[in-house]
C-alpha cells in the first residue's frame, strides 16, 4: 500500500507518494532524479550508496524511505552552496582523489560526517571513519590525502 512519505531533501521539503518499503536509493534516483547517489552492490557493503541522514552517512541501497520520514536527508547534489563546492569535494579535486569518480559521491559524504563528528582526525580515525567505503580503483591514498586537506582547511 503506498502513502505520502513527507523528506527533507539538500533542504527542501517533498513528499512523494510511494511504497513505504521502498529504498531510499530507489526514490532518490526515480522520484526526485538525483543521480549522483549510485548503486554499487546492494548489499550496504561497497558505499556507494552513502547518503547524510540527519549528518550521520546511511547507505541508501538498504533503507526503506520510510525509515528516514522527516529527517534530512543530504546527497552529493546538495552538498556545494552559493555555487562553490564544499571545502571536502574541493580537496577531492585538489587532491585527485578519484579515477572513474564512481564511488566519489559517497566517498564524500562519508567524509563530510566524519569531520562533523572528528574535525581534526588522525590517519587511523580516517581509515576507520570511511570503513565501508570502497574505491575500485584503489585511490585510497589520495582520499586520505584529501580527508587530511579537508580537515586542515575547514579548521582555520
């Protein structure tokens, strides 16, 4: 049975009327066509799936959209604001931290919540922090080099 599911998504508020069990994942790409949260292996286990809910990185291919009703929900669209990327997506580019830049959404937000919760995070609260992230390609020095970046630049 579908209802109206009320979100905040990148902040704004939408209600989208679905089947409550549905994957947050699957309303996001369908419903409100933000592409830039992928779909890596289903299974909560790759994040490339990671999303914000509530500043705290959720994987979406394993999160019924009813789970996360008025909460806030942030993906790599809403990231940026007054048209300048976030100082995490900057030191990403700065850095090189990607090859085919699939799993760089998630990357990122996974990194955005960590240095909410550790603004100035050693190498090992890095390693731990992204557990749960894989990169394909292996950029992981590169991430870490960028989460250090980020980390630096966001404590001035």
């Amino acid at each position: 049975m579908e209802a109206d599911i009320r979100l905040t998504v990148n902040g704004k508020d939408v209600t989208v009327h679905t089947d409550p069990g549905r994957l947050l994942l699957d309303v996001l790409r369908e419903d409100l066509d933000l592409r830039g949260t992928k779909y890596g292996c289903g299974e909560a286990r790759c994040g490339a799936c990671s999303v914000l809910v509530d500043d705290e990185r959720v994987f979406s291919c394993h999160t019924a959209v009813s789970a996360v009703e008025g909460k806030r929900i942030l993906t790599i669209e809403g990231l940026s604001s007054n048209g300048g990327l976030h100082p995490v997506q900057q030191a990403f580019l700065d850095e090189n931290a990607f090859q085919c830049g699939y799993c760089t959404p998630g990357m990122i937000l996974t990194a955005v919540a960590l240095l909410k919760r550790k603004p100035h995070p050693t190498d090992a609260d890095i390693i731990d922090g992204m557990d749960g992230n894989l990169c394909r390609c292996c950029s992981y020095p590169k991430i870490i080099k960028a989460i250090r970046r980020a980390a630096a630049g966001m404590g001035r």
